[in-house]
C-alpha cells in the first residue's frame, strides 16, 4: 500500500507503481478523487488479502501494466477481484495496459505504447464517472 | 451523433409503461432535461424527460404502445459538440480521431508518423483530459440537478443498475430492491450508491433484537394464508366458577385449558404443518403471548391438557414473569399460542399465529351486553367476551375453525366441564 484513499483503487507493480502514485496526485489535486494505490511487489505469490481489502473499502478498481493486455498478470488480479470480490464492486473493474501491438523503438512511439500519468488519471476517471 | 432516448426506471415496481402522449414532434430542439413525452405506469402519469440536446429525429412508439423499461422511445439527434450522457464516460471514437488529427497537425511531428490510429491518443492527452473533466464535473452536477424532479431523466438503459457493492449492502442491511426506489441517487445516472444507503440507514436508530425477532417471525408467518373466526362468549359462569377455585385462574387460563382440550378431541387444527405433511403432537404445548417493553415473547407451557387449573394457573404466571424479566427458558414448538388482547380493552383483533404454528386463539374484552330470555320475556344483562381464532387455511377451513371455536366457548359456558375429574 503506497497511498491510501477511499474513491478507486490502483494496483500496479514495478515501474507502473511510480507513474501510479503520479496520478493519484493529479487526480487529488484537480479532481478531488483519492486513490489506494497498492504495489504488488511480488506477482506470485499474489497479494490477495491486500487487493480484496482495498476494493472492498473503495468498490472501484484499475489495473495499471505496460504489458500487453492478453492473458497477463492484469488479467489474473482482475479474475481474482471478481470471483473473490464481487460483492464489493461498484463499477465494472478496468485495466490499462499497453497498446496491442509490438513493444516500438522510437521514444515518442515507446511513450505512446505504455500507459502515462494522464491516461491512468483517465482510466480513473471513467470508472468513477460509472 | 444520434442519441436514444429509453423507457427510464420509475421507482423499482414497474417494468413496464404506456405511452401516452408527444409533447415533442419529431424535428423539433428540443434542450438537455426537456420532456418530451408522457407516460403512464400503474401508479401514475409521469414525463419522460430529454437525456441530451439536440433535434428529436424519430419517434419509436405511437400513443398507447406499452413499453419495457429500456425500450427505445426516440432518437435524439445530438448537435451541440458536447457529448451525450453515455458519451462522457468514455470519450466517442469519432470526436477523439478528429482531435487526434487536429492536435497532430499542429504538432506537425506526430501527423507525419504513420502509426496506429490509437497512438494519437497521447499527442491527445491534455485535451482527453480536459474533456473527461468537465464530463466528469457536469455529471456530478447533473445527478445534484436531478433530484426531487418530477420529470424522471430518460435512462441511458442502465439507470437501473444496481452494482454487487450495493446489492450486498442490501441482503447485509436487510432492505429490499424495492427500498431504492424512495432513496435518492447521487450515483451516474442517479443511480442509488453505497453511500446513498448508509445514508439511508442512519437516518433511524436500530431496532432492537427483540423487535427484529418479532419482525422477521412475523413476515416469515404472513407467507401462509391466515383466516380468523370469530364468536361471542358468555363470560358469566366462568367469572362466578373463578372464585372457587384455588388462584383465581385469569380467562386466558381457561381459555388455554379449553383449547387445549379442544384440540385433544381431534381437531384438524391440532396438526402442525411440515411441507405438506400434518403431523400431529402426542401432546398439546400452548405458546402464550407476553407484551414486553420492545416486543413480544411467546414462552411455551408443556403438556397443557395434563395440567388442571390451579397448576396451570401457576406455571403460566411463572412463564409470564420470567418472559418480563427477558428470560424464556422454553420458546420451542407449539402447536398454538393464546393471545389475551382484552387486556388492552379490545373486542376483537386478528393476532398473527406464530411461525409453525396453525392458530391463534384471541381473547376479547369482557362486556356486559343484553341477552334475550324467551321465558321472562326480558333483556337480561350477561357478560360476554369475543373470541377469535386466526387460523392457517392451508391445514384446515373455516368449518374446522367453527368447530373448534364452538367446543370452546361450549367449555367456557360450562366451565366445571374444565376441571379435571380424577
């Protein structure tokens, strides 16, 4: 746990946690919403008594990887929340990942493929706004 | 962008409403929160009103067509560049590429890069950003505009929605779905949040345990089909045969000694229910009801056929003042319970028999009222009592419940039928 709130949860791991907690003060800042920001640190074993607790004091949830999408570790947290924590959601649980399509080269493209501060904020945003 | 208009949610009851007149034609501009068409639900004539600007296109249901919650009514074709209701959640794929393309060719770098269409979204970010926030805001404001209205804002189709947060917070706090309706939304759409039912919830102050026990044996016995039979007693013999016997047995004492050898001669009503076989018990067990600060307690005497008056008279007072002091030491299976309303000046009432149990013997008031003697020719002036039997329907009828009633009253007009003759 790296930052705690009461609105929407935002797990991470790794270099996502830092761009993470980024959004969480933006969105503290401009939007009055404050998030849990919680680092896995560890993918497996999975922190699951952490991630069950903070959704079920927020019910709002966004995974945040600069992974693809299909079948990750996002995935398994999402699949997780939902058949452990249903009960405590209040809108349909999202993920951010990166763009479907090969890790690119360039440093604007690269920047374009891996969720930044702004679209976490956005991500956030919608699931509040549910 | 074309925006529809669907058969909103009124309050939880109805699934379905008739359309009953245009207050828009098609073509018109009609304004964010307009109404445009009314309708009838079963309870009430109510307005629909418009979920966004722009011009009405079309009409999808003539005067008189009945349509589910959900249905489309109309189309609304949005043409003010701000999104629709269901837009500003998450930005329209057309207005996002036409910024992406905007914003890219001012940049000029992005706009000569041949890149997915989905990467513009990053030279788009400050303007996504600005766009989620007023989205953002404006529905805040929207559900804070939207109470207490008369005009019900047409539902995007997920008005209704009750998220499993909220559903849980329901079975947990013991309301049911039908509740929401008389709460207030704050959520998107004015949908009910978990906040808005702890809200709710601290309005009052908790019941108590024994209230909650009453309430919940209550509606779980309110399931079954109840009848209530009612005659008049004469009281007289029983109030002059009272003083002669040692404790001066009250007539709930009689009564439950009557009933309870009423029931011994083979009533039907001496059956308890399980599922749908009737078990009969080898001895009758009478619950008594006992009026206590917050509620009532219904402590059960054993055996009631075996008991003469006198003792039974001293083991109902012990139950009934240890049930006072909150302590029942027997609440267990009864096969019916006597209920001494008359103790608060009523005639008659319909008590409600407990959760299994068949019937509730009721005991009115006693009263002086005149009785036609053929043989002087005159009013004499008797007392009488109305006795009550709520009984379930689905164990026995009303002629079994007659019966039944009329063996009783038969013992407390002759009340020396009552002791026990060793």
């Amino acid at each position: 746990m790296r930052r705690t709130g009461s609105d929407c949860t935002l797990i991470s791991w790794s270099g996502m946690v830092h761009r993470c907690l980024k959004a969480a003060e933006v969105l503290a800042r401009d939007y009055e919403v404050e998030c849990q920001v919680v680092d896995l640190r560890c993918v497996r074993p999975l922190d699951t008594e952490t991630i069950l607790a903070s959704v079920a004091k927020t019910g709002r949830v966004v995974v945040v990887t600069e992974s693809w999408p299909f079948g990750g570790i996002a995935a398994e947290v999402l699949a997780l929340i939902t058949s452990e924590g249903f009960q405590h959601l209040d809108a349909p649980p999202k993920r951010l990942c990166a763009q479907e399509v090969p890790v690119p080269f360039h440093p604007d493209l690269y920047a374009a493929h891996t969720p930044d501060e702004m679209r976490i904020a956005e991500a956030v945003l919608d699931t509040m706004a549910f | 962008m074309r925006q529809s208009v669907r058969m909103p949610q009124f309050g939880e009851s109805s699934a379905e409403a008739t359309v009953v007149a245009w207050l828009v034609n098609p073509g018109d501009l009609v304004s964010s929160e307009q109404e445009l068409v009314e309708v009838q639900t079963e309870k009430s004539l109510l307005t629909v009103a418009a979920p966004a600007s722009g011009r009405l296109s079309e009409q999808c249901a003539e005067p008189g067509k009945k349509l589910a919650v959900g249905d489309i009514l109309a189309y609304i074709e949005v043409l003010s560049d701000e999104p629709a209701a269901k837009g500003a959640a998450g930005p329209a794929p057309t207005a996002n590429g036409s910024h992406a393309t905007a914003n890219g060719a001012a940049k000029g770098a992005h706009a000569a890069s041949p890149v997915p269409a989905g990467v513009h979204d990053i030279g788009t970010a400050p303007k996504t950003r600005a766009r989620t926030l007023t989205g953002h805001r404006r529905r805040q404001q929207d559900g804070g505009r939207n109470d207490g209205r008369a005009a019900v804002r047409a539902g995007t189709g997920d008005a209704a929605f009750i998220s499993p947060r909220v559903r849980s917070l329901l079975v947990e706090s013991g309301l049911k779905v039908s509740d929401l309706a008389t709460m207030k939304g704050s959520g998107a759409d004015g949908r009910v949040t978990a906040e808005d039912i702890q809200h709710y919830l601290s309005q009052g102050e908790a019941m108590s345990s024994v209230r909650q026990a009453v309430a919940n044996a209550m509606a779980r016995s309110w399931t079954r089909p109840l009848a209530t039979v009612a005659r008049n007693v004469r009281m007289d013999a029983l109030l002059a045969h009272r003083r002669t016997i040692e404790g001066r047995p009250s007539a709930t004492i009689y009564a439950m000694r009557a009933l309870a050898l009423a029931l011994k001669e083979g009533n039907p009503l001496a059956c308890r229910l399980f599922g749908n076989r009737l078990l009969t018990p080898a001895h009758v067990d009478l619950a008594v009801a006992v009026e206590i600060d917050d509620g009532v307690l219904t402590p059960v005497v054993r055996k009631v056929e075996e008991l003469d008056l006198p003792k039974l008279t001293q083991v109902v007072e012990e139950v009934i003042a240890k049930a006072r002091d909150g302590r029942v030491s027997d609440a267990g299976d009864a096969v019916a319970a006597v209920s001494n309303y008359g103790t608060f000046g009523l005639n008659w009432a319909t008590p409600i028999p407990l959760p299994g149990q068949g019937l509730i013997l009721g005991l009115g008031a006693v009263r002086a009222a005149p009785d036609w003697n053929p043989a002087t020719k005159s009013w004499d002036r008797i007392r009488e009592a109305e006795f009550t039997v709520t009984f379930d329907h689905r164990i026995a009828d009303g002629g079994a419940a007659a019966r039944l009633l009329n063996a009783l009253a038969e013992m407390i007009e002759h009340p020396e039928r009552l002791v026990r003759k060793d």
